[in-house]
C-alpha cells in the first residue's frame, strides 16, 4: 500500500500542478517524486514533513506516510484496529476528509454512511491508522452488529460494558447505566483516544459512548443516515467510480493486463461496489472463469448474483438485509420503484406507480433514502442503485408479482400519457392529437418548462411505451409514441424515436388499428428522413398514404403526401417535390391548417430554391414567416430565410436573418435551429473571404450536442464545398 504517494499525486493534480513544479519546491528531483508517488520509494521524515507543510495537509500526509510506514504502538496502549487492507483504491476526498477532521484538536464525530459493501469499514480502518499518532492513548474498535446476519445487533449496555473492559481495565463494572457512563467519562477525562464504532444501525446503540472529552475523536459506520447526530461530519460512499472499481479489480485479481473492455464490462455490473468487485476479482484469481465468462454471468440476471457471492460474502445477503429492516409499506414502494424503468425516477411518477399522494410518497422514499437503498437527487428525483433493482426485482421475498407489477405501470402510464401529451401541445402548439386522455392544464407554465420536462423523462418515457405493449396496453404504446415524435424531431433523438415507433407500429399492426398504423408509419416516414435513409422514408410515407386512402381519411393523405414530397426534396427531384407540395398547401390553406400550410410553405421555398427560382422561394419564406403563429414556427422560417437568401447570393440580408434565427433559438433553446444558423453564418463569412470568422462561427456549431444531417441540411452541404 502506498496512501502517502496515492493522495501526494491527488492533491498535485487537483491544483494542476506537474511533477517539475512540486519536485523544485521541495527541493528534490521528478524522479524521485515520481517513484514516491507510484510507492516504489519510502519517503523520508523530511520530504513528508516538507510536502505536508507545501499542500497544506495539516498533518493528513504525515500520518499516510506514518500509516504506510506501519508506525509502532507503545506497550499497554490499546489498539483495536485491525490489519490494514491490502487493497484501498480510490476514495481520495473521503478519505482525506476523516483524516484532516480527526485531526483536529477537538475533533468533530465523523460518520462514514452507505449502501451496504461500499467500503465503509475499509475506510475507517485506513483514516484510523493515518492518524493513530495524534492519539497517544490509543484507539478502540467495537463492532455494533447492527447488519449482521443472525445478530440482533449489541445493546447500549452491552457496548458499554466492553468499551469500559478496555479503557478501564481494572475497574468493576457497575451494573446501572448512569453509573457506567459516569465511570466512562472520569477514565477518559484528559485522554486523547480514538472510537470507531463499527455497523451501527441506529444512534441509541451509541449515544452514552460518545465520549465528553472533546481531545477523543470518534468514527461511527452505518448502513443508515444517523441523522439523530446532527452535529457530526458526514461522509457517504457511493459506488467507485469507473478507473477506481477497474484498478480495484486489477489489484484483488492480480491479473493487471486483464482485458480492458472485459474488466470494464465487469466493473459496471457490480454498480462500482467494492464488495461486488472483491468477490468477483478473488473469483477471477482463483481461475476456473475467464473474464468473458464473468462479463457473461453478470450481466444476465438468473445469474448476477451467484457471480456475486463466494463461501463467506454475498452481495444479495448483505443487501437483503438492508431489505428486511424495512417496514411493509417501504418494501412495498421499494419493488414499486424497481419497476420503474430506467436508473432515475420522478417522484411524481412514483407517486402514480404506488397510487399514493405526493407527501406520503416523499416520507417513504426518505426512508429508503436514509438507509441508504435510494438516494434523493433533488426534489424531484430518486435513483435507485443497479444491484439494488436487481436484488428487489428478482428476490421472492421482495418483488411484486404479476398482476401488482401490472398494476404498478398501468397507474404510471395513466398519468404520463396525458402529462406528455400536455407537454406535446406546448412545444408544438396545434399538432394534431388524436385520442389522448387530457390533463387538467397545470402542469406546465410555459413551453420551456415542458420541455425541460421532456428532456429530463424522455428515457423513461419512451422505455414506457415499449412496456405498455408488453403489459397489454398496445394503445398508450402507440399514443405514447405519437405524442414523443415532435420532441423527438426537434431535439435529433433517432434511436429512441425510431425504436418507439417501430414498437407502435408492430402493437397497431397486432391489433389490427389501420389508421393507427397508417399515422405511425408517416411519423416513421420522418425519421428516416433525418436519418438520410430516404428509401424507407418514401416507403413509409406511401404506405401510409395508401393506408389513409383506403380509409377514406384526405386529413391523413394529405399530410402523408406532402412528407413524401419532401422526400423527393431531399433525394433531389425538387419540381416533383414543389408540386406535390403545392397541393398539400392548397388543402391546408382552404381547410383553415395554418400550422401544416406554414410547413409546406418552408418545403415550396427550399424546392424553388433548388430549382434556381430565387424570387418564388422568398415569396414562399416571407408568407411561412408571415403565417408563423409560434416562436418555432417564427425560427424555422427565419433559418429558411437566411438560407433562400444566401444562395439567391443576398448574403447582407441572409446574416441578417441567420443572426435573428441565432438569437430566436437561443431563447426558444433550440440547438438544432442554432446550429443551422450559425453554420449558415459561418458559410456567409468563408464566401466574403472571413475564414476567421467562418472557423469560429462552425465550431461554436459543433460544439453544440446535436448532429445535423447533409442529406436534409443545405447549410451542411454549401460547408462542405467550401471548405473542399
């Protein structure tokens, strides 16, 4: 182990320094700092003193290095640590935090908290023996068995007793209370010892213990938040993070040039538990299972956590018992939200999937959150650890069965189906909506506060839409999945938008709901076309056209032909396309369609624009802009526009509608329309001879998160050329 050399080259990095800088400072040379730093030399009393005083560790770097040095204890004193492990990886910042706060003269009670096999023990044995030189009398470690399996955990009596058969060795033990802790507090009056307190479940197993001298420090591990010790430093584990649970896995394995990419698969699927990733790396060097047979084990849930245990430690039991300390109704919302898909949840969508108010929710989920099996991000968000929603889901004991798992989903997607459609109407006002349950009009102020939404829950949504088909609700799959496509479309999600719709259309299909199919064939129809993959485009779109036909439905084909007329845009046939775009306009003129006219309008323009009919095309850009009955509307317009102007060569006119584009999407916070306009903007400074000011203009376009495409974006293509 080398802690002093590990936290030497953290605290270097955090303030950025290189290995020149620090070794000048303290007087000595790169090479010798470097082989400090990776623990294959000691460092002497004076180099430690010298770094402790240059990053200003208060001691914290003395005691590592006295710590790896394995420092003597005077005879007589009592030290109740046990051996250090073998294995610390990571835990930097925490570690330093126990350390400088124990440090202290008067030192604040430290609790170490979190998810059962996070490490806590490990880490309080480690800042334990960093700083046992500043405890001259000695320190005492005490297992509460607060989780321990078959134990109902010690007493406040029973902890009494056995601190005070150390401290005071030679005194009778009285048989009250009051006067044990009497006696506790005369023996440590004047003394500087250090308590580690070790699995306690609640605060009334340690409250008299808690010595009165203010010179002794105390470190208190738990499965539970203690928050009845209200004036202690806390200090939670989570998972390690990627790089650490991978080294960690290295170390234990002894296989340090195992497989990259097994090893990192391997380490995700212990969630960065430091128990997990010790039982599989023991297994690992043991033999008998390669890497990739690991990787195989742990990702398939039969068999997760059999990978997980070996003769003496079990993932699934350690959790299990987190599990069974809860009262009947927190389990319960604990399988609930193992339900739920994807890693983090909105508490307005557990609150539906228990069928439970919002405050009876939240009471709940403080306590799963105080114990560690949930961790509130905000207020309106709760994660729940990959093992955990294993464990829950897969264990008899704690699961939901069918029919409540059923119920459960059907609760969640009777609320979000209409809340997304809510959030549909706002950011694409007057898109049609066909057969969606309404929500009383409250949910959301504004447009951007609904899209905020639909940013933060799309991943759950969309994994919704592919559950309601699987639990038997095939309709709020395919009205999911509509009411997803605008948001979809206007943020580039295709994966998602694709896989929605491909699942919609498979449930319609099933059910045999023609106009259904026919609706999700021509939302399909679009994506491909901002996928470029304008075959499938233009065969979704027909199909949906014929569909719509034989139903009798002009609203349907109208609005399928004229997709398939942009279609033919983009695969270069633009007078077919003006055509078939002039029809649909005519339709949605007399039909009082303003929205889907304004639409149309854009593709007329783009078409005239590329049949060299300069004049047409603005007259078309100028009437869409006109017609324009929304802020997107209004932008997409604008960036239309910029873009008829800049090819008709009216490049003074085109930056000056591209910067108006550029400010609109910048309020609307339309990156995909901002990135249009800036790379437009950058195009108008390369042809008057600015490359600077074209140079800037694109990258600030790509370092926005969104990928537009050249198949479907002139901007895109008018770069390309030159920059050929």
């Amino acid at each position: 182990m080398h802690l002093f050399g590990t936290e030497l080259r953290r605290r270097r990095n955090e303030k950025g320094l290189c290995l020149a800088t620090v070794a000048k400072a303290l007087g000595y040379c790169t090479s010798t700092l470097s082989r400090i730093e990776r623990g294959q030399s000691r460092p002497q009393p004076k180099f430690v003193l010298k770094a402790d005083k240059y990053f200003q560790a208060n001691g914290a770097l003395v005691g590592l290095a006295q710590t790896d040095a394995g420092c003597s204890r005077p005879a007589g004193i009592p030290w109740g640590l046990p051996d250090k492990p073998r294995h610390f990886v990571g835990r930097h910042r925490e570690l330093a935090d126990a350390v400088s706060t124990l440090l202290e003269p008067r030192p604040e009670t430290v609790v170490v908290g979190g998810i059962a096999g996070a490490g806590k023990t490990a880490l309080a044995v480690v800042a334990g023996m960093a700083v046992m030189h500043t405890y001259p009398d000695g320190c005492l470690m005490l297992d509460f068995q607060g989780y321990t399996m078959g134990s109902p955990g010690l007493t406040e009596a029973e902890g009494l007793a056995r601190v005070l058969r150390v401290v005071a060795p030679d005194a009778d033990i009285p048989p009250d209370r009051d006067s044990r802790i009497t006696l506790l507090r005369t023996v440590l009056t004047g003394r500087r010892m250090l308590f580690v307190f070790d699995n306690v479940r609640s605060v009334s197993q340690i409250r008299s213990l808690l010595p009165a001298e203010p010179k002794c420090g105390v470190l208190v591990t738990s499965r539970t938040r203690l928050n009845a010790l209200d004036e202690a430093r806390r200090i939670d584990l989570g998972g390690l993070g990627k790089d650490d649970a991978a080294d960690l896995f290295r170390l234990v394995s002894g296989h340090e040039l195992a497989p990259d990419p097994d090893v990192q698969d391997i380490v995700a699927s212990c969630g960065g538990l430091p128990l997990a990733v010790r039982i599989v790396a023991a297994r690992y060097h043991a033999g008998g299972v390669t890497s990739e047979e690991l990787r195989a084990q742990l990702s398939s849930e039969t068999s997760r956590f059999a990978a997980l245990e070996d003769d003496e430690r079990s993932v699934a039991g350690a959790l299990s018992l987190s599990c069974t300390r809860l009262r009947p109704e927190e389990q319960r919302l604990l399988a609930q939200l193992a339900v739920h898909p994807g890693g983090r949840a909105d508490v307005a969508f557990v609150a539906a999937m228990a069928g439970l108010g919002r405050l009876e929710t939240v009471c709940l989920l403080d306590r799963l959150h105080q114990a560690y099996l949930v961790e509130r991000r905000s207020a309106d968000d709760v994660e729940l650890h990959d093992l955990v929603r294993a464990l829950v889901s897969g264990h008899q004991l704690f699961r939901l069965d069918d029919a409540d798992r059923r119920a459960a989903l059907g609760r969640l997607l009777d609320y979000v189906v209409p809340m997304t459609g809510a959030a549909d109407g706002l950011i694409e006002p007057g898109r049609f909506q066909s057969d969606v349950p309404r929500c009383d009009g409250t949910e959301f102020a504004d447009s951007g506060q609904a899209l905020t939404w639909l940013r933060k829950r799309w991943p759950a949504l969309a994994s919704l839409c592919e559950l309601a088909d699987e639990i038997g609700r095939p309709h709020d799959c395919w009205r999911l999945a509509h009411l997803l496509r605008a948001f979809f479309s206007r943020e580039k999600l295709l994966e998602p938008w694709l896989r929605t719709h491909q699942r919609a259309l498979a449930a319609a299909e099933r059910e045999s709901e023609t106009r259904v199919v026919a609706m999700i064939e021509n939302n399909l129809g679009m994506a491909y076309q901002e996928r470029g993959d304008l075959p499938e485009a233009a065969r979704s779109h027909g199909r949906a056209a014929e569909l719509f036909a034989g139903l009798v439905d002009e609203r349907g084909e109208t609005d399928s032909r004229a997709s398939l007329a942009w279609v033919q845009l983009y695969r270069g046939e633009p007078g077919e396309a003006l055509a078939g775009l002039r029809k649909a306009a005519e339709v949605y003129r007399t039909s009082g369609r303003s929205r889907n006219e304004v639409i149309t309008l854009r593709g007329m323009a783009l078409a005239a624009t590329s049949l060299n009919r300069s004049f047409e095309a603005l007259e078309y850009a100028r009437r869409a802009h006109e017609l324009a009955s929304s802020p997107r509307e209004a932008l997409l317009a604008v960036n239309c526009l910029g873009w008829v102007c800049y090819r008709a060569a009216i490049h003074g006119d085109a930056h000056t509608w591209y910067e108006k584009a550029a400010c609109l999407a910048r309020e609307e916070n339309e990156v995909a329309e901002l990135a249009r306009s800036l790379v437009g903007l950058g195009n108008i400074a390369a042809e008057q001879g600015e490359l600077a000011v074209a140079s800037e203009r694109w990258a600030a376009a790509d370092r926005l998160p969104v990928q537009l495409n050249p198949v479907i974006v002139g901007e895109l293509v008018a770069r390309r050329r030159l920059c050929s």
